[in-house]
C-alpha cells in the first residue's frame, strides 16, 4: 500500500514495522511529530520524558530488557542527552535501541544549526541519513537491525526538510518473530566502571570498523555513475538537489554517514575526474575524504552557514564557473535578473491574542527589568513592543543565568534581574537551576509562567499538565510544593490577566533580597482540552471614548489594530472580535475606559 | 530542460489552514498517478508568521523544495504574502489569490502601512491572475471557514488532474460531516 507520509509519520512507521516496545522524548521542532505519530500504534509504549536525558535513559533501560526503543529529539536535544549516549555506545544494546537526532539548518525554530553527524563520530556510533519519506521508514527498521547485528545505538539523522517533508511511502508489514523481553544478567559488560569500561573501549573501535567496512557494499551507500567528469559525494536531502541541479552527475550516495565507508569513497573517486562534496552545514564528509589523501571539493564553493537549496546549489556551482553535469545555462532572452519587489511589512511570529504571557511582559518592560530568557513561546517576549527579553541560551539557562549574573553585579542592580522560564521548560532543566539558586541563595527572581502545556512546539503534555502523551491522566507535578522543597521560601501565585497584582507581586519579589519565585496560572490559548482554557467574552473599543492615545497598543495584541485617521480626524484603536480571546489587559491599560465587553 | 515537474506554492499566515491545502493537493496528485513531494515549515512560523507550503509533482520529483524562480503557480491565502513570493514564480507564472488582508505587527501597531492596490501591482508583473473572494464564496457554500477549499477549486482548475482524484481527495482528507459543503465549495471555485 502507498502513502504520503511526511518523513516523521514515516519514522514512526518505521518504528511499528521494527517491532519497537518503547519510544521515548521530549518535544522539539523539527522532531516532534515522531513520537504524537507513533500514537497511533497501540503496541508501542510510548510517552514524554521531562528532558532529552531522561528519554533516552528510558530507552536505553528497554533496550536493556531486550525490547527495541525508539528516542527521539531535536539537535540541540542531542546535547542534553549525550552523556548516556556516549557511554551507552561503550556498553552496546539488548533490545535494538536508535536515537532519532532531528537537525534544523537555517533554524527554521532553533537557536542553533548544529551538526548531529559529529555527535556521532564523537560517541563513535553509526549514523544513518535518509533522503525522503520512503527511507525514513526502510532506514528507521535497518537501523534496529544494525543496532542488533553490531551490538551499538544506532543514530538516525533527519532535518526539517525530511521530517517536515512529505513523499510516497510503500508500506510493509511489521516484523515478526523478535525475542520477548526479560531480565539477562550481564553486569561486566553493563557497570561501566573503569576496569570493565577499558575491556569495551577497544570493542567499540573494532565495531566501527567493521561497520566501515560493512557500509562498503551495502545496498543503502550506492554509486550512480553518468557523466565521468563530475562525481559527487551526497547524503541526505542534498542528494535531492544535486540530483535536481545536476542531473547528469555520477553520486557517490551515502545511506549511513558514520562510519563512511572509505573503499567505496577512493573507488568512485577515481572513477570520476573531479570530485565534490555536496553536504549541508558542517564539511563533514569532505573532511574525512581529504584526510584519506583524496582530492576533493567542498566548503569551498557550498555554503556552510543555512540550509542547501535547490538555488543555492545552482548558484554554488555557477558561481565556481563550473560547467556540464546538466547545469541548467542560462536560457537565451532569460538573463534579466530574478523579479525584485520592494521593501515590504515583516511578518515575524506574535503571541496569540489572549495570550498569557503578554501582561507579564508588559508589566516586565514597564518595571524595566533585566530578563535573562528561556526557550519557548515567551522567547517571543524579545519582540517588540514588548521588548522584555535580555538573554536566551538554551533550555532552563534562565534561572541559573540570573543566579550567574546577580553575584556580579552592584546592590542597586541585583534587584532588576529576573528569571522568565515555561512549565515545560521549567521541568525540563530548569529544576535544577532553581535548586542552585536556593542552595547558593542568589537574590534573583523567577517567573514561571505556567500555562499547563508546552506551547511552542504545538502543545504537548508534561509531567505539570496533568496528562500523558497517551491522553491518560496523570499526577501533576505541584510547581508551589517543588519550589518550596527545594528551598525557596518566597513563592507566590498570581493572575497575569490581573495587571495590577502582577506589578505589585513582581516588586515586591524583586525588590526581596533573597530567591523568590512567582508562577502564573492562566492557561495557553490554544490548548484544547475540556475546562482548561475559556474563551473570554471580546472586548471592543468605543470609539466615542478612544482619545487615539495608543495604549492598548503597547502589549502587541494581534487582535488590535491602529486605524489612521481620516482627513482631519484622529486615529482610533480597534478591536477584531473574531481573535480576541477576551483577556482583558488591554481594558486595563486605557484610561479613557473606551475599551468594553461584548457588543 | 527535465522540467516535466509542476510546482506550486500555497503562501499566507500561520493558522490560515495552508497545510491541508497542500496535503490535499498532493493526496490528489499522488491519486492521479504521479510521484509527489511537498515541503513546509511549522514551529514558530505558526504564530501568526509568513508560511510557505512547497507542492511538486511529475513523473519523478527530486527536491521537495521548489527551486527559486520555478513556480508555475502560486495559491496565495493573504494578499501581502502572495505579493512578497512573487519573486518564487517563473516569469509568465500563474498567480491565484484570495482577496484578504491580515494586517502584520508593524501596521497593527500604525508604524507601517498596509500596501496599496496589490491587486494592481500583482496583475502588472502577472497577467494570468485570479483574485477569488473565498470568504464571500465559502459564505454562500455554507461555511465561511471553507474559503480555502473555493481557492483549492479555483487551482484545480489550472492542474490537468482529473475531476475524481480531486473529489478522492477530499473525501480522504476533509471530516465526513463537513464533506458536502467543501465539496459544494471546490465546485464554486473550480466553476469561477
Ligand atoms: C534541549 C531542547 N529541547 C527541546 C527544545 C524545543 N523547545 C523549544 S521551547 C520548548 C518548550 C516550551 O514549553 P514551555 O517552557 O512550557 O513554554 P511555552 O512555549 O508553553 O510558553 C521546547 C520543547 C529546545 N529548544 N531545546
């Protein structure tokens, strides 16, 4: 049977047809859509993990038990996990055990591009790259198969492209007749004390290379040959445009990246009479090509910084004067430049109208607060007109920034830093931020701004929602009674719709020369779950009152527009009643009480 | 040139439902026999930011990205963001569009200005355009939330598919209870 699967359904199909026990994550574009896909197969145990670590301490424990598990996460995810990841590929696998690593080249939603394929050369695993849909489910079941036949985690690498990519799949049954799961001591090779750790060690070198070997014939790195006089090594999505820019080029495509299979490399290369490297991000192939004594183009003329595009690989090439393969010449009559237009409006992305971030920014901004930010929808806190963000690393670096930054700073500054950090975010890492800061007593404040779900990557569950991957519910965590068994001793509830209570709870924490904390208790818009999230009735503004003061305008709501006036008129606010949301800040802040409900 | 391949980009504002559009372009393109590949961005574009959905097909699609300057068609959901992709089209390319305005941050906020006339300015640099009133049309289909099936319609039209993969499609993608009036709706659009 055929499908159109994105390369995410196609990883979680995959992963069915593998026969996986467990899958395991934590939520991040472009990776999410894995495991909220995977779902739909009743068979696999599937769930949210706090963090990235944990997800993948989860499965590796399944795989311990002989089940195969799936782990899934973002790039910068990978960072997080890669402790266990590094000593786990010393210890090998029970059950077949891969770890999805979703990149993001052009930071379509990150705060970084970098390369998954050097995390696994560093921890000396395999790594797999498939190019569409349809590999993203044949390589997702290989890669259980590798991870058995060589004793080792298996990485598969996708970026947005593929995982947000849609193509044909055809589908396959799953795979039957895989051991049962149960206990089988075996602590040598499992304790990963030093006198066992050296006895893996050199097993793990001898793995890569009979796996470099390996890759040599296998069918997933495959030699094209056309044209003799352009040869390019390719893996992943830049197969697609290279095949696409030139179409006559022999390729050298590699299914698995790590370890590359060097026999084949020097083979095709001869073959050919100039070869290139067409890879996006970091010159990780070219790197080991060169380092093998193979002549070989590539960062040279392809960019490093950004995703590949079709145009950018026609450009790179063109560019460098090189000509054949199929490189489309300009047509005749064709040489006008591309179609300029000119400077338009931006459309950055806003908080949603009814948002319950946005008051707390507001009252941020007035405050003139130093904000050491987190990584969520309320990163969108930067923009202006709210303009109430000062730094954002990585997940849960807000806290301990703030605890970093106050013990450098004179007495009359410490007060103006203040920690902004989600529930997600929060418990992701941010936990142990906080226990750091009670423990060394830093004189910030946090604001958690729990909004019972994970916004930003498409609301997912956590473990404060109250609810598992799975829809069942769960204990939540109570965020009040965490802060105060780690140590804070000031912890206080407010309502950000509330603007006044806000301000006067932010100064008097601000103002406090110990850590305190604040959690915010108005739910995300957009979660859609029975009695979370109620819809306010809309405001509207009276246009008899409206003094054309701008106000209202200072929280960036998308719900309210500035109307120019007329000939010899003044402008007025207005308010779109199909996205309010109904609440209620910008009625606080007009002093001309022209802003009502209803109507 | 091997440009058997037809692409087609579907651009508006996050939220505006540009997703099951170009899902259902390609569920109806892969019914019609061809290879298929499509290509967008979610996350953060999805507050309220610019999207854009890449649709390709032909005998064998490569990239799932349409290459810069090669778009045959383009399926805009908002009137500024089917401006700006312009420079997404080939010359001579085919321009469909829904006649709405959403004001960005900039002229929410009265520091910018939404442009003027962008039907004009569209219709100078592509003659083969089609500006479709999908709210009034989705209105009379019985759903004003069914605008973008009357501009799915109105595509159609373009795309030699046959008229059966496009109701297939529909009835594969779009909810049973919603399924009379969108298809009432594409036929709106497919009759403009
Ligand atoms: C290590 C890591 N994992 C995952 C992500 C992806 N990510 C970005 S923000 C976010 C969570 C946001 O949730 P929350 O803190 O509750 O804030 P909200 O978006 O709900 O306001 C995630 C998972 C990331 N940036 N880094």
């Amino acid at each position: 049977m055929k499908e159109i699967l994105s390369g995410n359904e196609a990883i979680a199909r995959g992963a069915y047809e593998a026969g996986v026990k467990v899958a395991s994550g934590y939520p991040g574009t472009p990776s999410t859509e894995i495991l909220e896909n995977i779902l739909q197969y009743k068979k696999i145990d599937a769930s949210w993990a706090p963090n990235e670590k944990v997800a993948m301490e989860v499965g590796i424990g399944a795989s311990f038990g002989g089940g195969r598990a799936i782990v899934t996460m973002k790039h910068v995810g990978v960072n997080v996990a890669a402790d266990p990841l590094f000593t786990f590929s010393y210890t090998g696998v029970g059950g077949g055990f891969v770890l999805i690593a979703a990149d993001d080249p052009e930071m379509h939603s990150s705060q970084n591009e970098q390369d998954s394929r050097n995390y696994a050369r560093f921890a000396k695993v395999p790594m797999l790259e498939p190019a569409d849909s349809q590999e993203c489910k044949d390589f997702t079941r290989l890669a259980f198969e590798l991870s058995e036949q060589f004793d080792t985690p298996v990485m598969l690498r996708s970026c947005t492209r593929i995982s947000h990519g849609k193509s044909i799949v055809e589908l396959n049954e799953p795979v039957s007749g895989l051991p049962e799961p149960r206990l089988v001591k075996n602590p040598s090779k499992l304790v990963m004390l030093p006198g066992n750790a050296r006895v893996r060690h050199p097993l793990v070198e001898e793995r890569m290379v009979k796996l470099a070997a390996f890759g040599a014939s296998a069918p997933f790195n495959s030699v094209e040959m056309r044209d003799g006089e352009i040869g390019v090594i390719t893996a992943g999505i830049s197969y697609n445009y290279v095949r696409e820019v030139l179409p006559n080029a022999s390729v050298l495509k590699l299914g698995m990246v790590n370890p590359l299979p060097m026999e084949l490399v020097r083979d095709f290369a001869r073959k050919v009479n100039k070869l290139y490297v067409v890879e996006e991000l970091d010159p990780f192939i070219e790197e080991q090509v060169r380092a093998a004594g193979i002549a070989v183009t590539g960062k040279e003329i392809i960019p490093i910084c950004g995703e590949l595009t079709p145009g950018r690989l026609r450009n790179a090439f063109t560019t460098a004067g090189i000509v054949g393969a199929g490189l489309p010449r300009p047509e005749q009559g064709d040489e006008t430049s591309p179609l300029q237009i000119e400077k338009l409006p931006g459309r950055p992305p806003n908080m949603c109208p009814g948002c319950p971030h946005r008051g707390v920014f507001y009252t941020l901004n007035q405050l003139k607060a130093y904000v050491t930010g987190d990584i969520g929808c309320y990163t969108l806190g930067f923009m202006p007109p709210l303009n109430a963000m000062d730094t954002c690393i990585c997940m849960g670096a807000s806290i301990s920034n703030a605890s970093g930054i106050v013990r450098v700073l004179p007495e009359d500054e410490k007060k103006k830093v203040v920690a902004v950090i989600g529930d997600s975010t929060f418990l992701h890492t941010g936990i142990n931020s906080l226990m750091e800061m009670a423990y060394n007593g830093s004189p910030a404040t946090v604001i958690i701004l729990d909004n019972r779900i994970t916004a930003m990557t498409g609301r997912q569950d956590n473990p404060a929602s109250g609810w598992t991957l799975r829809d069942e519910p769960a204990v939540p965590v109570d965020l009040v009674q965490l802060c105060r068994a780690v140590g804070i001793r000031h912890v206080q509830v407010v309502d950000p719709f509330d603007l006044d209570e806000t301000r006067k709870v932010l100064m008097e924490e601000m103002n406090r020369p110990e850590p305190s904390v604040i959690i915010t208790n108005r739910p995300c818009v957009l979660v859609k779950r029975e009695g979370v999230f109620e819809k306010g009735l809309a405001l509207s503004v009276d246009e008899d009152h409206c003094s054309g003061c701008k106000a209202c305008l200072r929280i960036g709501c998308p719900a309210i527009e500035w109307q120019p006036a007329p000939e010899g008129k003044k402008g007025k606010a207005c308010i779109d009643p199909l996205l309010c949301n109904g609440c209620d800040v910008c009625r606080q802040l007009c002093k001309f009480d022209a802003i009502g409900r209803g109507k | 040139m091997s440009n058997s391949v037809t692409n087609i980009l579907l651009v508006g504002v996050g939220g505006q439902g540009i997703l099951l559009a170009s899902e259902i372009l390609s569920e109806a393109f892969m019914l019609g026999g061809f290879d298929v590949k499509k290509s967008e961005i979610h996350g953060m574009s999805q507050r309220g930011g610019s999207v854009a959905s890449h649709v390709r097909y032909g005998k064998e699609v490569f990239s799932p990205i349409v290459p810069e300057g090669e778009g045959d068609i383009l399926f805009g959901f908002e009137m500024l963001e089917t401006y700006r992709s312009l420079p997404l089209l080939k010359k001579g390319g085919t321009v469909v569009a829904n006649d709405l305005r959403i004001p960005p941050p900039s002229v929410l906020l009265g520091q910018e200005t939404y442009p003027e006339d962008l039907t004009g300015k569209i219709e100078a640099l592509f003659p083969d355009f089609t500006l479709v009133d999908g709210q009034k049309l989705a209105t009379e289909a019985g759903n004003i939330r069914a605008a973008n099936t009357v501009l799915l319609g109105a595509v159609s039209k373009r795309l030699d598919i046959p008229e059966v993969c496009w109701r297939q499609a529909l009835e594969k993608m779009v909810p049973k209870k919603a399924l009379e009036m969108n298809i009432q709706a594409f036929r709106m659009g497919r009759d403009l």
